[in-house]
C-alpha cells in the first residue's frame, strides 16, 4: 500500500510512444471455436461481469487509461473555459464531448480493454500550448481542421498542463474514478463510471452507469454529464464498435442543457461504421434551441447555431497532443502499465498462452486478498477517491484548494 502523498513527478514523465491500434483484422478459426464454446454457454441478457472472456480479445491497456484517452484534444477541453458567455461554454462543452470518444477507440477491430483490478491506478498528463487554446468563436471553425502530422511544439513555457489520474476503487462492482485538472485555467473533472456487460446473441453491450461534473472555478459553474453505452458487434467475424443511448449535460447555474443521442446502426441496411449522432443545446428558462449538432462520432460533425452560422468538424483531422506518462521502471506496483506489463509484452509477442497465464495470475492475486480481506472485515480503502452518497470524489480536488 502506498501513502496517499505517494509523489507522481511530472519532471519523470516522458511523451507516450504507444500506439493504440489494434492490428488483428478478424478472428482466427481457432479463436471462433473458443467463442462459440464460449456463447453456448451464455444466455441472453446474462451479466457477463464474473465471466473470464479468452485473452485474444483484449487489447493492450487497462480501461482506466482508455478513459484517459477521452482528453485525445486537451485543447478543445481546456476552450471550455475560454467562452465569454454560458452559452458559449456549454456549446464548447458538447464540441468537446462528442470528439471526445474516437481516439479511445483506434481501428476497426472491437477488442476489450484489460478490467482493471482493484487499488490499480493510473497517471499521465498533457502539456496543452495555450495558443491553441481560443475562446469560443463559430467564424474561426475554417481553423478546426489541421494536419494531423504536424506534431505540437512542447515548450513547456508556453504551455498548460493538464494533470489525469485514474483509480479502480470497487472489484464487484467494478467502479473506476477518474480525475482531471489545470490549475492555470482553473477547471476540474471528476467522474465515476461503473461498467455492465451484457450479453446480446451476436454482440455484447456494455452500459457505463456513473456520471461526471465539470467545474468551472472562474465562472461558478457545474456542468453534470453522464456517458453512452457502447456495443461490440459482430463478435464472430470482425468485431466493431458502436456507441448508442441518449446522454445529458447540464448545468444548474446557467440554466443551460444537452441532451446527445447516439444512433446505433439499423438492424438491416445503414452503413457499418457510420453512426448518428443527433444533439441539441437548450436554454431552459427560456426554451431556446441554441445549437445542433449531428453527424458521427467517428467522423464530420456539424455544428449549426442559433444565428444561423454552421461549423464542421473532422475528429479525423484534429490534431491529437500525446500524452505524457512515466517509464515502467518508474512506476508503482499498482500503476496499470506496470501493473499489467507482462500481460501486455505476451499479447506484442503473440504468445496467448502466457498473456493467459499472467492474467491469471493477477487475478488470482486479487481474489486471494478479498478473501483476506472478509475474513478479517476490513473494507478497501481507495487511494485518491472517497465515496460520497453515490457517487466518488477526489480526495483533494481543485475547488477545496482554491
């Protein structure tokens, strides 16, 4: 067990050399028959959280760093707090939003990530150059689309800093926090998501129970959000992602809301990998439509406001700033890269029997202190987060120390 003052020093932290594709282009004939073993014995609508899934499906990295993926454009995150009016901040708040979950999920291929274990956690953090952080303006939306090959001049000097820090608090069920701020633009996110899996015949859902809020220490403002279900299709041939549900954003203060649907694709017909997204952005007192959006997750949305004036942006085409993470050797135990470093080099070498083996391990590990810990009632105790009524707070959050 490490102190909560454990020290994540920022100086340690070097450009994340990681790419997160997944090159696997369908499954092997002997994965299908491990699969289909696997769906005989699964019933519909069944809860697959106990179920041990076969570890050619996973991907590379525990799921507490994919969420750390949702700040791929820490620019458009930290523009949030640029907009001069609410409105503009919760137009920016859902710009933000619906970019946010592309980078997450790189490639066709649907794979899962790692279930992090309990008491495992995971840091990183994103120098932003504060020019490319602008205050909200619909005439400068030709300026969106840039070349992604173009890498970020990362003079700290002229830059923010963006700090992530993610915990798995709870085992069953399996709760994950995770906690985000810039001190110099004075903003904060604080999320808890719980995952449920289900089994749906030839896919699997997978709903994020949970919510976040965003606080705007400037401007006095809470924005609460909460997070779209994504589903794997197709689970015997090429697996593939696709989010769906309806999600909300709101914050109290200003009156202002969103409200984003995720169509998921039609049973018959529809295009594979084009899915709709329809939101619009809404003055309550006043019933106002201020702003629409739709178009696909994955590809263009445009943006229509209220004077009239449109905007496209291809989450394609945005640039992604790197995120920062120390070496292994300079990780704790618990820290996911560490953590799950032989689960990981087994998958690049594509030995499946080890990856098996020390997952194995690691879960057995898990087991083996919970029984412990019943036996002698002492509940686990997070490190960073604290449960407060039904949700999970960051212990020492940007708002208790201004």
């Amino acid at each position: 067990q490490y102190s909560a003052s454990e020290l994540i020093l920022v100086e340690d932290e070097m450009t994340d050399t990681e790419d997160n594709e997944e090159e696997d282009l369908g499954v092997m004939d002997d994965q299908r028959s491990v699969i289909l073993h696997l769906i005989s014995q699964l019933k519909l609508g069944m809860d697959l959280t106990r179920v041990v899934l076969p570890t050619f499906i996973l991907e590379k990295r525990s799921l507490l760093e994919m969420y750390a993926n949702f700040m791929a454009h820490p620019d458009l995150f930290l523009s949030i707090a640029a907009g001069a009016t609410p409105e503009e901040r919760i137009i920016c708040f859902v710009e933000y939003y619906l970019t946010a979950f592309h980078e997450g999920r790189k490639g066709a291929v649907a794979k899962k990530p790692y279930n992090p274990i309990i008491g495992e956690t995971f840091h990183c953090s994103w120098d932003v150059p504060r020019d490319k952080v602008k205050a909200f303006r619909t005439n400068s939306a030709s300026t969106v689309s840039k070349d992604p090959t173009k890498e970020f001049g990362q003079d700290q000097s002229t830059c923010y800093k963006l700090r992530f820090v993610a915990e798995q608090v709870s085992h069953h069920p399996p709760i994950s926090c995770f906690y985000c701020e810039c001190k110099e633009k004075k903003m904060c996110v604080n999320a808890h998501v719980w995952t449920k899996s289900k089994f749906m015949g030839m896919s699997i859902g997978v709903s994020m129970v949970g919510e976040g809020v965003l606080y705007l220490m400037e401007h006095e403002e809470e924005y609460v959000f909460t997070l779209p279900s994504a589903y794997a299709r197709s689970i015997l041939t090429i697996p593939w992602v696709e989010l769906g549900g309806k999600v909300n954003i709101s914050c109290a203060r200003t009156g202002y809301s969103a409200t984003v649907t995720f169509h998921t694709k039609p049973f018959y017909g529809g295009k594979v990998h084009r899915y709709r997204n329809y939101s619009e952005v809404k003055h309550n007192p006043t019933n106002t439509i201020v702003c629409k959006a739709q178009g696909e997750w994955n590809g263009t949305l445009e943006f229509t406001y209220s004077n009239g004036e449109t905007k496209v942006i291809d989450t394609n085409k945005l640039p992604v700033i790197k995120k920062k993470i120390r070496p292994i050797a300079k990780q704790g135990p618990l820290e996911s890269r560490h953590l799950w470093q032989h689960v990981t080099n087994s998958l690049k070498e594509g030995n499946i029997d080890a990856a098996t083996e020390h997952k194995h391990c690691l879960e057995e590990r898990q087991r083996a202190e919970e029984r412990q810990r019943v036996a002698l009632t002492t509940p686990w105790k997070p490190k960073y987060f604290a449960k407060e009524g039904d949700g999970w707070l960051y212990l020492n959050p940007l708002w208790k120390t201004h």
